[in-house]
C-alpha cells in the first residue's frame, strides 16, 4: 500500500469512517439494470437533483468518467439512531457522511493527488435541490453522486469485500467510495 493510502486509513478511520477497502475501479461497473430503478423514479428523485439521472450522464458516459480513476476505496460510515422515527436524525447522518467524503477528497487534493467521492442517496445539502427549477446548483463544490445513481450495484460490490448491505432498526450505515487518479498531480 503507498504510503498516501495508510495516511489516508488512519485519516478516515479517525473521522469515523470504517471497512476501508482498496479495490480496483474495475469492479465499479455501471449497469442500466440498477439504472432502471432511478427512470422508474422507485425514490422520487428522478430529474429532481443535479446529482441522479437524467443530469449526471448516460451509463456510457459514466463508464467514460470512472476509467479515468485507477483506485478506489470502499468506506463506509454509521450511527447508532431509532432510523424508523427519527427521519431528522437519518438525513444529518446522510449529510455527516457526505461531509465525510469531502475531508477524505480534500485530504488527498492537499497531498497533490486527484479524488472523487462517491455517496450513498441523493445528494441532501438543499432543502430542495434547484435543479427542480432549472437554476445553478448551490453547492457545486460540495455536490457527489451516489453509487446507485451512477448504476453501480451496491450489494455486488459489498459483497465482494463479505459486507452486508442490511437495514437495521437501531443503526444507519452509509456506503461510500473516493476513486483516486494517481497519474493526474496537481
């Protein structure tokens, strides 16, 4: 392992993040088969965030984004909370670990190396994202698409890595990855 990527270990183990996995981006594959469940609009998001379909690209032009990327890390991300009653609570963890995602890029942008974060659910900075309005998005900087979104099959990559994808009634967890172009220095 390099040595950026223990840093990275220890960095994100202590912002609260667990199960960091090293993988090759090759096993992120977009498939329209998890796509179709975001054109069947099954959330409610479809075409309401910058950050789901239709807005962030075809599966093709997807696939043309991650093969950029020539590393990746799983992590993942949880806290203990009621998830059926406490919806406020659910949705500030969400957020939590988006924040979580961006320490972990800007960690790497401040050792010269190219990331890009990945999320689990639609992006939540906005009460209501602008896309629903055709205006700017305003956080631009901070937005990430989620795994779902981009047609990756969350439970596939779990279970390569013996990681349960289950819902509990006493925890939330949340699954991310950073992707990581050690070719591009900045």
């Amino acid at each position: 392992m390099h040595d950026y990527l223990e840093e990275l270990r220890l960095f994100s183990e202590k912002i609260g993040m667990k199960n960091f996995r090293e993988f090759d981006p090759s096993l992120l594959l977009p498939e329209d088969r998890i796509r179709e469940y975001c054109y069947q609009n099954l959330c409610g998001n479809y075409g309401r965030h910058y950050m789901c379909p239709p807005s962030i690209g075809t599966v093709e032009e997807i696939i043309d984004k991650l093969n950029v990327y020539n590393k990746a890390i799983l992590i993942r991300y949880s806290e203990e909370m009621n998830v059926k009653e406490d919806m406020r609570k659910v949705k500030r963890s969400k957020i939590d670990f988006h924040k979580k995602i961006l320490e972990l890029e800007k960690f790497l942008s401040q050792k010269g190396i190219e990331s890009w974060g990945l999320v689990g659910g639609y992006c939540s900075f906005c009460i209501e994202c602008k896309a629903i309005t055709d205006r700017p998005c305003k956080h631009p900087h901070k937005a990430r698409p989620s795994l779902e979104s981009l047609g990756i099959d969350v439970q596939k990559l779990l279970d390569n890595f013996g990681l349960d994808n289950k819902f509990y009634p006493d925890k939330i967890v949340w699954t991310g990855c950073i992707l990581i172009n050690e070719k591009a220095k900045r």
